[in-house]
C-alpha cells in the first residue's frame, strides 16, 4: 500500500516570525530521501528565512535547487534560482532584500495562491499568476527538472539568477552557454558574501551545474546589476550574473534537466547523464515518488485517523531529508579544498547536532543504521582531515559553530554501543577523548577541541557562568564513558563517568536547582527559575532537569517528592501548541524526553498521558503544523518515535522507554547488516485496543514473555519479534513492581 501518499510537504512551512508563531521553517519543494538536491519555491530572500519560502508570504521569485529544511537560523544554499516569465521584466527579483534595487521597481516577482499550490511526495507546482504561467519541479537525488507551461502565443521567457544565496550572495560566478540548449556554471559562496547565520556559520562551498533546455532559446543575454551585458557572449564572469533565455511563442511546455555537484563540472555532468539523460518528468516524478515509498516500507504503521497517518509519515518525511548526500554519482566529494573519494560509504552533510542527537538519530539506528554509520564516518572524516574535534553543526564539511556541547560525540559513542561500527572506531575515540580533554595536540600535529579551554572546566568539570554549556559537555562526558567501557579501556571509563557525576556540585540549595557558577565557584545570581542567565535556549526550570543519565540521582538531591511536584508543574503551566514556554517548552530541544522521566521514576501513567498531550497539541497539519523550528529532522523524529510508543532518553544508555503507541499496529523492517535480527527479521508493535481510545497500558509481553519494566533495550527491539501491548482507558501501572535504577554514591 502507498505510505508516501500521506506526505504534505506543505506542513510547517511557516518562516520568520508571524503573529507570535516562529514557524517550522520547512519548505514545500520536491526532494527524495537525503537526497543532495531539493528543488523548492523561494518567496523571499532575506530575514531570517532560512529556507527561502515562508507560507506567509504572497509572492514567488524563482525555484533554487538546494535548501535547508527547519533550520533556526539565517539559512544558506538556494543556489541557481530559475524563473519563467513573460514580456518584459526588472532584472531583480523585487523580494530579495539582501541585494536591493538600483535600476528596477516591481521586479520579476509573481504573485501566487495557496490554492493553486501542489505539493506532494518528490513534485511541487504553483501556478503565477502574474504570466499566467505553472510551474512544476520534480527531482532526482543529484538533478532537478522544471516544467514550464505558458499561455498561449505568450513571449515565453526564463531567468537564470546565478549570484542568489539565502541568507547573501554568491560572491562569484562562472558561467559558460555551451551549446543551442545548454548552459554550465560554477557558483563559488564564502562567508564573505553571507550565507549560514549571514557569514557567522563561515560556510564556504563551490556549486556546480549543467544544465539542459528542452527548446532551443531565440536569444541569451547575459547580465549584472540590473542592465544587460555586451551580446553574442557565450561566456560570463561576474558577482553579480544572471541570463535571461527567450523563446517567442512555445507550442509546448519547456523542460529543463539540471544536474548539480559540489566537485566539479564534470561532477555534474555525470549526476545529469547517470539520473535524468532524458526529458520525461512524468516517469522523474514517479521515480521521485516510488523513493518514498521504498524508504518508507521499512516502517509500516496502520491506523484509523487519517491526520495522525499524515502527521505520522510527513515527520518521518522530514526525519529522511538529511543528513544528505554531499558525494556524486562517482563518490567524489570535496572537504578541505581537496577531492575526496569513496565508496565504502556515503559522504553526507547538514548535522544539527544539538538538535538531532535526541530523537533522530536514536529512531535511525533502529529504522535507517545505514544512516547513522554514513553520518559517523562523513563527521570523522572531517575531523580526521582538520584534526579538530568531531564537528557540532556541519554543514559542507565545515562546523559552524551552532549551538553548544559535543553532539557529534555523543552521536557516534551511541551508535558503537549499539554495534555500528563500519568506521575506525580507535581513531574515532581518540578524537572524542582529546575533544574532552581539550588537548593541544593530537596524531603529531596542532589539535583544536571545540571543549573550552579553562581551568574551571578541565579541573572541576563546570563552565564558568553557563549551566548548559556545563550539563552537554557532561553529557558528553558519560556517552564517552560507555564508549571506553565498550573498548575495555576501564580507566577512561571510570574517569569519564566520574567527571559525568559531578553534576550536584552545581545544585544551588537556596533555590533548589541547578544553576551557573561564577569562575570562583560560587553561583551566579539568579532572579527566579524562569531566568535564563547562563543558559542557552531554555531557562532554569528547563535545563536544571537535563541529567538523562542520572534521573533518580537527580531526582533524590532535588527530594523526591519535590521532584515529582516540580515536574507535574512543569507540564500543567505550559501551553503545549505555542511557540514558546516558560515551564516545558516543546518547541526547544533541552525538554525533549523529559516526558518519559515520569517512567524512569515509577509513574508510567503519566508519561503515557504528557507524551500524548504533547503529540496531539504540539502536531498539526498546514503550514503552522509544527509548535517550532522543526530543527533538520528533530522535531519531526520525537513525533515518530513517540508514534512508535518509545523514547531513548539518554544517549549510550540504550534503553528505549515507552509510552502508549499512536496507532493500533506497526512494523519495522530491520536491517540484518547491523541488527542481529535473532528472533525475527521485522520489530512488530500490536495494540489490542484502538490506542486513541485506550490511552494507557496495562501490561506488556514481548515475544510471549510478560514485560515488568518500562523499557525495551536496542539489542532486544532489534533482535526482532512481536511487542504486545494491552490497554486500558484509565491509569494503571504495568510495572508496579519495577525498582528505578541509579548509579551507586561516587
């Protein structure tokens, strides 16, 4: 049965901020499963609009071939923007406001409808409503085609924007026409000319293109700066290039074919001859659509309601856009100023790190570990080549600096506890391990740790004057604990784990929380819980509970009846579907989970009725779908593993908690290259009542044996098999007699 059906690409597509929404910051354009070209509509370039199209906005002034989905900050990519038009036009966009006029007024805008909009699994179209023209983008995993149907005895026309960039400009391009239908270029993007976080993500890259039109253009005229060049040019060097094609009257729809690459020209040649050698973009868009289909029949859910099915298989949508490819067809990818090549795996890029390591990445090693074992060896690539730590935020090969902790660590140690391990894993540690001791030098050559080099943290394990900082790294800390443990290396095991351990040292007992200390130790001033000195997209309340690893520890310095209290206030004073929250904020990662603290504490009952609160109110359809960001696949992944009726609340630590599933049955194809499949080679998940009416569990059995915990482990759900859950439409503990863990005094 088709599952990629249920996609609507359109949900969350929300921008910049709109009557107090932040928005999802998702884009409605064609993809196929981490694929490197993402062919969407751009609306605006400027703010911060890190996709290019906000839902919000009443005009379209092209299609970009590579976006960035949910991202919460200044965007980048949007690279080689095409636009049909007709008649005479500005030549600008007239809603790019990162370059503005000089010569031009209205631009080559168009308006649109949302009702003439379509967007489905690997197609999107508009209709513009300025030429009278629709427009159509499908896409394979490195080309994109365009389909172009004008009105009747219209002056067709297409513009080619080749200095476009969200969040900048293209500081340079090269662009050669190379034949009656064809055109190549090179796009060079430094941080110069803005891009990630307006140049503060010092992101650099190279595009590559060749491209091909269906018919043959009447006249090619290059220009810049809104004027047009000298004619019967074929070649173009410039800051600020464009061409406009014209064409007369088309009896037919124009096509146009577009092979991209970050290598090379001749990388994008072969993406184009090796993925799309023709013009059919109907068998394209099949192609794009059967993509989906195929990914999606590793995660088979069946249910009743028809929103949750949709929500359900457009997050996992969204869970499958990235990490993408970076590597052609050949295996070529560039990092470094160097090519590279391989083809033990796939070279992958776009990490959000302190977003994806608490869902995303714990739902791909159960349904994509392919994923994962790319994604380690794409981040120890990087860092094996520059001799840092493990990037954070990676994007083109190059971290960004985004956000704060060790995620990259904590993404590979959880992935070689769990047995992926088709990588170096002696080098892989030894780079966490220098990371965490911030060492200066490393493998003979000049070390850089993204870990902050002072006192306070490396002899006393805290960051002076920042909570979060502190509580990542020491997160940090414990997943790269197991991963010695795992390699018998004791030593580093217990100093890594007891360092992890020191998180009471920043318990304020004035205020009862863990809070910032000043570089004398002593703790910084703190007005009330709902402070957010020291800390970093969250408040007090928010971050002091951020000890996955430890929760009846923390629960027992905080008191434990305190803490049952403090979390059942923490859910009640929030309102589950806005952006932004004082007490659990569902739009911001560092409460991810947390729901599931009431399992680990001997009250199942109640995460089974938060998680459901929050999947039912911070979930929607359209645009304004999501409660926030959706963060590269984060967002989207706490849903689908909730969906599932699971969580992994701490990383290396590979117990998956669970909570009352969403849908009646499911079933996971395991993949038997890294699972052990032992049992079975599929995970079935059964519910004997309708879980929408029966919301809460009242036993368990896995494999025909009663379950008494709260948790299945990795190695038990991948091992196969059948998990039974038997419902019930009131509370009930199931697991009365579970005894919650901690970790001895230390």
């Amino acid at each position: 049965m088709e599952k990629a059906k249920y996609i609507d690409p359109t949900i969350g597509t929300v921008g910049e901020a709109d009557v107090g929404h932040g928005g999802g910051k998702t884009h409605p354009g064609a993809c196929t499963p981490g694929g490197m070209v993402q062919l969407s509509p751009d609306t605006i370039t400027g703010g911060d609009n890190g996709t290019g199209y906000n839902y919000c906005n009443d005009t379209i002034e092209g299609f970009s071939f590579n976006h960035m989905s949910g991202i919460g900050w200044y965007g980048d990519l949007g690279n080689l923007q095409i636009m049909p038009v007709t008649g005479k036009t500005d030549l600008r966009s007239g809603s790019n406001e990162e370059v503005p006029f000089t010569k031009g007024k209205e631009g080559w805008k168009s308006p649109f409808s949302h009702d003439k909009e379509v967007a489905r699994a690997g197609y999107y179209s508009v209709f513009l409503d300025r030429y009278g023209i629709t427009a159509e983008t499908t896409v394979s995993p490195h080309t994109g085609m365009l389909r172009f149907s004008y009105p009747e005895n219209s002056d067709a026309k297409v513009i080619f924007n080749f200095s476009r960039r969200i969040g900048g400009h293209a500081d340079f391009q090269k662009i050669k026409i190379t034949g009656e239908k064809s055109i190549e270029g090179e796009i060079i993007c430094t941080p110069k000319g803005g891009g990630f976080g307006r140049g503060g993500g010092n992101i650099s890259y190279n595009f590559y293109f060749s491209l091909e039109m269906s018919e043959k253009a009447e006249e090619m005229q290059f220009f810049s700066n809104e004027k047009f060049v000298d004619n019967n040019i074929t070649s173009f060097e410039n800051e600020d290039a464009g061409l406009l094609c014209s064409f007369g009257s088309l009896e037919k729809p124009l096509e146009i074919r577009c092979g991209i690459s970050y290598v090379d020209i001749e990388g994008a040649r072969k993406n184009l001859e090796a993925e799309c050698p023709t013009f059919d973009f109907d068998k394209m868009e099949k192609n794009a659509f059967d993509s989906w289909d195929k990914a999606f029949s590793k995660i088979q859910v069946e249910g009743t309601d028809e929103t949750d099915l949709k929500i359900f298989y457009t997050c996992l949508y969204h869970v499958l856009l990235d990490p993408r490819t970076m590597a052609d067809v050949d295996g070529r990818f560039p990092l470094d100023g160097k090519i590279l090549h391989t083809e033990s795996y796939t070279h992958r890029t776009m990490f959000s790190g302190w977003d994806v390591y608490r869902s995303e990445f714990p739902l791909l090693t159960v349904i994509e570990p392919e994923i994962v074992n790319d994604e380690v060896n794409s981040l120890l690539k990087i860092a094996e080549t520059k001799n840092t730590s493990l990037p954070a935020w990676e994007l083109m090969g190059i971290d960004a600096g985004c956000m704060v902790g060790d995620p990259a660590l904590i993404v590979t140690a959880d992935a070689f506890v769990k047995g992926i391990r088709n990588y170096d894993f002696k080098k892989a540690y030894e780079i966490a391990k220098a990371s965490a001791l911030c060492k200066k030098e490393l493998f003979g050559k000049p070390f850089k740790s993204l870990r902050p080099d002072c006192k306070q943290y490396l002899e006393k394990a805290f960051v002076p004057k920042k909570i979060s900082e502190t509580l990542e790294f020491l997160l940090a800390d414990y997943t790269l604990s197991q991963f010695a443990k795992e390699i018998n290396n004791n030593e580093d095991s217990e100093y890594f784990l007891s360092r992890a351990m020191r998180y009471p040292e920043n318990y304020n007992k004035r205020l009862g929380f863990l809070i910032s200390r000043r570089k004398n130790g002593w703790f910084c001033f703190e007005r009330d819980i709902y402070d957010g000195i020291g800390t970093v997209e969250s408040n007090i309340f928010q971050q002091t509970w951020f000890v996955p690893y430890d929760v009846v520890g923390l629960s027992r310095l905080f008191g434990e009846k305190r803490t049952i209290k403090l979390l059942e206030r923490f859910f009640e004073e929030a309102d589950l579907s806005k952006l932004w929250n004082e007490s659990y904020n569902h739009s911001n990662e560092p409460c991810h989970n947390i729901t599931h603290y009431f399992n680990i504490l001997g009250l199942p009952d109640k995460t089974q009725y938060w998680t459901r609160r929050v999947q039912k109110e911070a979930y929607r359809t359209g645009a304004f779908g999501f409660c926030g960001n959706e963060d590269v696949g984060q967002l989207s992944a706490w849903y689908v593993l909730s969906a599932l009726g699971f969580a992994q609340v701490c990383p290396a630590d590979p117990k998956y908690y669970m909570n009352t599933p969403l849908f009646r049955t499911c079933k996971i194809a395991l993949d038997k290259k890294y699972h052990s499949c032992s049992v079975s080679e599929t995970f079935e998940i059964v519910c004997d009542k309708n879980p929408l009416e029966y919301p809460y569990i009242s036993s368990l059995s896995f494999n025909g044996k009663e379950i008494t915990r709260p948790y299945l482990t990795y190695n038990e759900i991948t091992s196969g098999g059948v998990l039974n859950f038997t419902l019930s439409k009131t509370p009930c503990n199931a697991f009365e007699n579970y005894v919650p863990e901690s970790f001895p005094d230390m």
